[in-house]
C-alpha cells in the first residue's frame, strides 16, 4: 500500500485515507445519536415531570413573582409567581405529545390516502390527489383561528386544526413513493403469484416506501412543535394556566428586563426542534445507501 | 462531408509514428468501507493515431474504470495509484485540472453507454452542441451552430436545422447517441472514448451505430477506444483487442488473430460461451460455461485471478503471471499457452463437461396456450384537451398457439410489444379485444380470483433481477410465498424443505434462504427468481428478456438452467429475448414481431436459414458475429432509420416505411399471415424477396 502510493507521485497523501469503523461511525452518526439523546432525554423529563419539578406548575404565589433565577427558583419566576423550571417540565408533556401525535396521525392518514390514490391509479388516484391539493391550500393559523372560534380553544381542538392541514405533504410522498415501486417487477411477480391488490400494496409496496416516510416523520415533528407552539403563542393552543412553552414565550415576551420568563422556553423548543432534525437526517443517511458510502 | 473533417480549426497532424496515448501500468483504487478495491491493477496499452481498439471483459473488470482514469472522471473516492497515462507525449497525471479540462471534450471525446442520462433533459439539443463547440474557444456563436448542424446531418440525423431545436427526450436512444457523438466530435478530437456505446439499443440500432462509428474513424481520422462486453461488437470495428479480467489486461492481440485462436482462457470463455448465429449444431442446446463468479476485488486471489474457475489450469497458476508478449504482436498472461499449448475448441469442452445425453421429450403437440386477435391499446394524455384521444398500440392483433413441451422464443425492438404480449398472457394486463385460453380455459377478462387456481400452471420470469426481488425479504421468503399463499405446503417445515429443494434445483445452496437479495450477483438472483416461478410447479413459463443483464458468462450459465429444467420438469417456455442468437439457440419456434404485429413465425431452423419476412432479413444481418473474417464477409441488409411511432403506426403493412422492397400496395393493403411453407408463416406481400 505505502510503496505503491510512493511509486506514485500524483496519487493522494501516502497516508491511507480510511478512517477506523469507530471514526467513520462517529462522523456520519454523531449529530444524529446526540439528537436522539436529546429526545429520548426530553421524553423522560415529560414522562417524570411530577418528580423531577421542585413546584407544582400552576402554584400562583403573587409574593414571589418576578424573582431572578437563583437557586431556589432555577430559571426564575413569572408575573403571578409561578416557577418558570417547574412549568417548563410539564410543558414538555404538552408540546412533545401535541408534536408527535399530530405527524404521526397525518402520516398514518396521508400514507393511507397517497398510497390508495397510487395504486388505484385512473380516476380515483385523480380525485384524492386534488382533494389533498385543496386541503394543502388551507393557511394553517386561519384554519386553526376558525375551528377554535367554532369548537373553542383547546388542546385537542388545536391538534385537529392541525391535523387538517398537516397529513397533504405525506399523502403527496406517499404518492410519489408508491408510484415508483408499483412499477417495479417484483410488484408484477405479485401480481403473478396470485396477489389481491390490497395484499400487494401491504405487503409489498408500502415496506419498500416507507423509509423516505420515517425521515419526513422525524424531521417533522419538531416542525409541528413549533406550529403549536406558534399558535399557543397567538392564543389558540392550550387553556391557560396549562402550561406550553409556546403560550410561556407569548405569556412573558413582554417582559424585557425578565428575560428568563421567555428565554427558557424558547431554549426548550430549539433543542426539541434540534434533536429531531438530528435525528432525522441521520435516519436518512441510514436509509439512503448513496450517503452512506461517504 | 470533407469541409466538416477539414473545416477552420483542424488540428495540427500528429506523427503518425508516435502512438497518440499511451497507457503505463495504470492502477486505480477505490476507497470503499470495505476496503481498498483495486478496480485497475496494471494495465497497459496503447493507440496509435487513427487506430482502433477495443477493450472487452465482463462487469467489475474495469474496463470503464480505466476509460474513467483516462479522462480523470474518477469518482471521489477513486484515485490513481500508479502509473502513466501520457497523450501526445505528456503525462495526463501531471495535468492541472485546468489543462485536463482543455483536453476533455476537445482532443479526446467520450461517449457514455447510457444516452437516456448523458444530454441535459432541460436544455435545447442546439444549445448543448453549441456550447460544447465554443467551450474550447475554436469557434464563435454562428460558425458553432453551422458545424453542429453539419455534424448532426453526418451523424445521420434527417433535417438537421429542424431537429437541432428538440429537446433530448424527443430523440430515442440512438438519436441521443448520434447527437453525443456530434457533441465529441465538435473539436476534432484525436481520441474518442466510447464506454459501450449501443448496450441500451437494440440491433438494428447498435448496427448503425457501429457503421457510424467505423466511417467516422476513416472519415476524421480520430483513434477510438471501444469499450464493450460483446466480441461481437469490439469485432466489427476495432483492429485491436485488449481483454481484461479482475482489473488486469489478461490477454492482446489483432482482433482477427485474437478470436480465431485465444491464448487466454478467459477470452476462450468469453468467446465461447455466446451462442454464434453463424456457428449452429441443432440439438446442441447446452453452451459453453466456466464456474463460478469473477474474484472479489477487495481481494484478488494471489496466483493467476482467473485460476479458480480455469479448465486448463496447471501446478505453475498458483504464481502471478506476467503479461508476457508472444512475439506475433500478441500478448497473454497465462502459463498454459506460455508453454506453447492451444487452447480446444469449444464443442469438445462441452461434451466433457456437460455429460447429459440430448434426452428432450418432443413436444406433444397437445396446446396450452392459444392467443386469437390479441389487442391491447395504452391510452395516453391528450397533448391539448381538444386534441384526439390518442393510444400506443402496444399489441395489435396477435395470433399465437403454444404446444405442450416447446419453447417459443419472441423476437423484436423495442416498442414491438413483446412484453406487453408476455404481460397479457400471465394476465398482469387485461386485453382490449381477443381471446387468450391457457389449458383449455378462457382467461381473457377472468377476475383476480377466477385466474387465481391457473396462476399455478403458469408463472413469468422477469428481465431486471434487481428489480424482480423484494429487497425487504430474504430470498427464502420470496420462494416461500408462492407456497403459503396457494398453500401448497401444509406447514411451516414443510415450506422450508421445499424452499431449500428449490434453491438447490436452481443451483443454490439451502444456506441462500436466510440472504437477503442485495447480498447476491445478477445471475444467483435470476436463479431466486427462477426458482420462485418453479414453486408453484407450473406447466407453462413466461420469461421477459431473462438473461439481457446479466454478464455472457452468466447468461449461458442462466440458459443451460433454464434448458436443464425444461428437460427434468417438461415445461414450456414462452422465451422473450433481443437476441437473436440466444433465441436461435433455445428456441423450437420463433415469433418475429414488429409494433404489435407478429411479421413471420418459423422453426428456428428456418427462420435463420430462409427467412421470408424483409425484416426478420434485416434483424439477423444487424447482429455481429465475433469472428473479423465472418464480419468482412457477410452480406449486411441494415435498416435505415428509427421504427415509426406506435401511437400512429402506418398503413398497410407496418413495416412499410423501412421495407427495403415497399410497393404502393404495401401502402394500401395490410399482409395476411400466410403459411408460405410448411410451418412458416409470414406477413408480407413479397415474402423471400431479398
């Protein structure tokens, strides 16, 4: 190896440039396990959050309001007093599950429909795919401002709302995914053997689609934190005093000199929104064998 | 044609006597998670101006590596180890990418076997020749489109002013290649590199092509390296031939000199193991294999690489051996011709190795398959919603009758509709008009379920063998599910011991079962494929262009499977295929069909001797045959142009517009299929005229 690389003046440095199955590991991997640490980190404190929190979170205390984070309150207090560390644990309940419950509902659905509408084809595949058109023409605060005007605010409504607007992109992947394996042969050898359409999209189209789907789920969580946390901020999300960390950033952004009331829950949702990200284009490295030869 | 060769700008004439690239002991690694991959392990070789040369040897060879390092396209994790590469006296190595590039597209053009991805789908044909000619800085605006214009017309492009101004996915695939080969020759290149050219055409095409390419090295004088895994090919145009094998060059020599006598077993091998159109022994169906699979390259064995599956091999292989040359302008590294050995004709090899008596049940005459009329007709969009609603006649009214026990083999270009027809026998599509009865059933329009019983007495097999596996199933469950799903085994262990019994009858060992399909070659995936159709046991198969992928080695071992088989099985086998000679070779029958009309059907024998149809004539002319005297000799029929379009196919006669011997009544009335021998039918006015 080293003789020959000597032998050669124009070839690259006699050093080997391959690295060790640790190194390669840790470079195409690294951001990904640290983002899925993140998480997994953030979905213990919102499982624990009645452990780990020094107060309840909704204790008002008008005395203490405002304080300065110390150690008795860590990240400070807010206008009615309550703990800012406190009510940020159990704001990471809310946002994860309204996070993840949103895209994974819209993903089962838009997978569903998008996959029907692909391997239907004709006639069907036409009117499911401008019916999803349409639906991805709803700006999502508006539609989320209407149904909390006609349901009322809540959590849940505000999930639905979203709901509304978040499954089109996936039906519009799952479409296209689809549509490439269904022209595959070994879809038609299905077919040969005996298959029912229905058989062959379960078991043989929708396992080879899926991956593509996994990475737009985990990047997209962290994007449907932020739209709820978005619309908590406008006042359409959850019933104060429920704690969000969207509705904690509206709550006390007027507050300038206080910069803990916000900041805090603004560092919560950047790294949620992070550690998805990390994870998700780790998963596609993973899954897409051209980026995996690097 | 001279002002274009000769025009403004025409190079400085080398000397004649200096060779024009000269390849030193070329290596070039690739850096892979695996390990280093040694895709190019000492090669040498060199043109002289004006010469041509061919560089032949099966995938993983490195031939197009080598084309690669030539122009310094490696990809990133390629790099060359060591070596010279020097054009016209200066070393490509040393080169600044700068001065690379000043080289690249104008002293030496290549050519890439794909033409479907090598132009830019988004951009005018014109802008991309134009651009290709001024990037050198020879030629202004104007005087760049007037040479792209003249150059397409010599590519053979008809009204070229009109079809400069298309977009690339208005061309077919052997227009894409005149026009890439316009783009090369913009700058009066020395050297044009072609990394098979015409794979992805059919005959009639890669026969055009390969004039194209032979007049062009007379007309402009450019050497041309011609990179191809067919003999046939590298010996209808090249003078030379440098064979390669597990990245090192095994064997030179004159391609004449070459291929009547190899001095390589491996070039033996590769000579051997296609079936020749010129060179048939009926009732010899079984080919010429050697075993195996090429070495790994992360790791080459130590002794000669070819050893492990030599039939000639000797004690003195288990040493490296050079590539030493034999005095006559020939070179081979092999010890056992070194020694002054020949190496036997092929027919001898078989009958040692094969040991299988000719023992085929003839057919019964008994039919399981019947297609009367057959027609299916894709509807495409409409160009503009008042437009006409237009169709692709795909298939347009086919008879056929398969008998119990043959073998029918299906030949044409593509857009013929063979494998709509083979599509519409195993009912993957339903028919517009027509009758199919499979064993005595109609199944023309039978529902999923009323077909679902017959799916067991007839099975296909399928063209891409990295398309035709689940890749998210272990090859043990892809045969497996054909059993479970007709339940023709009564529980799990039985299933297992079948699947293991099908592996083993497709020559796979019972361990493949847990593999998944990425971790198989082409060819051991065509056995998964093969033995998934087979578990079902049924009477009839259809098999859809099985071996057109896969390596000349492996094809004839894939062929003498499927030969196997047939004769320890009895099936019948509806065999899809480009070409001819591989059709000849297995195939009772032959089915010649052109945009969805079938032209002649004839015993094989027949068909190749007396064919009576003008374009089964033209068909067989365009196949080269490896053997440079049999080249020179033969009389060549070739047909001009493209074959029309199927969304408006012509009056009359389909064949019409490329019929050497059209007459207005061609025009006007369409030929009936008639027997004109026994047995030999064919659809023409004028049948054996030519």
């Amino acid at each position: 190896m080293s003789e020959l690389a000597a032998a050669a003046p124009v070839a690259a440095p006699a050093e080997p440039r391959r690295l060790t199955a640790a190194q390669r590991w840790r470079r195409r991997y690294g951001l990904a396990t640290l983002g899925g640490a993140i998480i997994v980190l953030w979905i213990i404190v919102a499982i624990a959050a009645p452990l780990l929190a020094p107060y309840p979170p909704d204790l008002v205390d008008v005395t203490r309001r405002l304080k300065p984070p110390s150690s008795e309150y860590w990240f400070g207090t807010d206008m009615l007093g309550r703990d800012v560390f406190s009510r940020l644990l159990f704001g990471a309940r809310v946002s994860l599950f309204a996070g993840i419950v949103v895209v994974i509902l819209g993903a089962a659905f838009g997978t569903l429909l998008g996959g029907i509408a692909a391997y239907a084809g004709h006639r069907a595949e036409e009117a499911l795919m401008r019916f999803t058109d349409l639906m991805l023409c709803f700006p999502p605060i508006i539609l989320a401002m209407a149904i909390a005007a006609a349901m009322g605010i809540g959590t849940l409504n505000t999930m639905a709302a979203m709901l509304v607007v978040w499954w089109p992109k996936f039906a519009r992947l799952a479409r296209s995914l689809v549509l490439v394996q269904r022209g595959q042969e070994y879809v038609e050898a299905a077919h040969v053997i005996g298959y029912g359409p229905g058989r062959v999209l379960l078991k043989h189209i929708l396992p080879n689609s899926i991956g593509p789907l996994i990475v737009l789920v985990t990047l997209d969580v962290g994007h449907a934190i932020i739209v709820f946390a978005g619309l908590s901020f406008l006042g359409l999300g959850v019933v104060p005093p429920t704690p969000e960390w969207g509705a904690m950033v509206s709550e006390n952004r007027q507050l300038v000199e206080q910069w803990w009331g916000a900041t805090f829950p603004g560092l919560a949702i950047l790294s949620v929104v992070m550690g998805f990200n990390f994870l998700g284009d780790g998963i596609r490295d993973w899954l897409d064998p051209r980026a995996r030869r690097r | 044609m001279r002002d274009v060769a000769d025009g403004a700008g025409a190079p400085p004439k080398p000397d004649r006597d200096a060779p024009i690239l000269e390849v030193r002991d070329l290596r070039t690694y690739i850096d892979t998670d695996a390990g280093v991959v040694r895709a190019v392990d000492g090669v040498s070789f060199s043109v002289m101006p004006g010469e041509t040369l061919g560089i032949v040897g099966e995938s993983g060879s490195g031939k197009s590596v080598t084309a690669l390092s030539i122009m310094k396209l490696l990809p990133e994790q390629g790099r060359i180890a060591g070596g010279e590469i020097v054009f016209r006296g200066r070393d490509i190595l040393g080169m600044t990418g700068d001065e690379v590039r000043s080289l690249r597209g104008s002293r030496i053009a290549m050519v890439f076997q794909d033409p479907m991805t090598s132009l830019n789908p988004v951009r005018r044909v014109s802008d991309q020749l134009v651009e290709a000619a001024i990037v050198h800085g020879r030629h202004d605006k104007a005087s760049a489109l007037r040479r792209a214009i003249a150059l397409l017309g010599r590519m053979g492009i008809s009204s070229p002013e009109r079809q400069i101004n298309s977009y690339p996915h208005q061309f077919s695939g052997g227009m894409r290649q005149r026009v890439m080969l316009a783009m090369g020759f913009s700058n009066d290149p020395l050297l044009l590199l072609a990394d098979e050219p015409t794979t992805a055409l059919d005959v009639t095409i890669q026969a055009q092509i390969l004039d194209l390419l032979r007049e062009l090295n007379s007309d402009f004088g450019a050497a041309i390296i011609l990179i191809s895994h067919d003999l046939g090919v590298i010996a209808n145009v090249c003078r030379r031939v440098v064979v390669m094998y597990a990245g090192e060059e095994v064997e030179e020599g004159t391609t004449e000199a070459l291929l009547a006598s190899p001095r390589h077993p491996y070039t033996w091998a590769l000579l051997n193991a296609a079936p020749r159109l010129d060179r048939y022994t009926p009732g010899q169906r079984r080919l010429t294999t050697i075993e195996g699979t090429p070495p790994d390259p992360l790791n080459w064995p130590k002794g000669c690489r070819f050893a492990p599956r030599c039939p000639f091999k000797i004690e003195k292989c288990a040493e490296h051996p050079p590539l030493l040359p034999s005095g006559d302008g020939r070179s081979s590294r092999c010890w056992v011709t070194q020694g002054g050995r020949s190496l036997p004709p092929a027919a001898a090899q078989v009958a040692a190795t094969s040991g299988l008596v000719w023992s085929r049940p003839a057919a019964t005459g008994e039919t399981i398959l019947e297609l009367e009329g057959l027609v299916k007709h894709f509807s495409v969009p409409k160009p503009s919603l008042f437009a006409p609603r237009q169709a692709v006649h795909a298939v347009d009214g086919v008879d056929l009758t398969v008998r119990k026990g043959e073998t029918v083999g299906l030949v044409g270009e593509s857009g013929s509709g063979k494998s709509t027809l083979a599509r519409l026998i195993v009912r993957i599509h339903e028919p517009d008009a027509g009758t199919i009865r499979f064993a005595g059933q109609d199944i023309t329009h039978a529902s999923g379920a009323a077909i679902r019983p017959l799916r067991r007495r007839m099975q296909m097999i399928f063209q891409d063998p990295y398309a035709s596996l689940n890749p998210r199933m272990t090859a043990g469950d892809i045969v497996a599910e054909p059993l479970r799903f007709h339940g023709i085994t009564a529980d799990e262990a039985a299933t297992s011991a079948r699947v293991g019994e099908l592996l083993g009858l497709v020559g796979l060992s019972p361990s493949a079962a847990a593999k998944y399909p990425h971790e198989f070659s082409g060819g051991q995936r065509q056995r998964i494929s093969i033995a998934r159709a087979l578990a079902v046991s049924p009477d009839l198969i259809v098999a859809d262009e099985p071996i057109s992928s896969l390596d000349v080695n492996i094809q004839a071992q894939i062929i003498n499977l499927l030969i196997d088989l047939q004769e320890r099985l009895s099936l019948t086998y509806l065999f899809i295929a480009h070409d001819l000679a591989v059709v000849r070779h297995v195939s009772d029958r032959i089915v010649v069909l052109y945009l969805g009309k079938v032209m002649e059907i004839a015993s094989s024998g027949n068909l190749f001797d007396q064919p009576l149809h003008p374009y089964t004539r033209s068909l067989i002319s365009a196949v080269p045959i490896p053997d440079a005297a049999v080249e020179r000799q033969r009389q060549r029929m070739h047909l001009q142009g493209e074959p029309p379009s199927a969304l408006a196919p012509p009056s009359g006669c389909r064949f019409r517009t490329r019929c050497p011997i059209a007459a207005p009544r061609c025009a006007s009335e369409m030929p009936p299929l008639v027997e004109h021998r026994p047995g030999q039918w064919a659809a023409c006015h004028f049948p054996g005229q030519v």
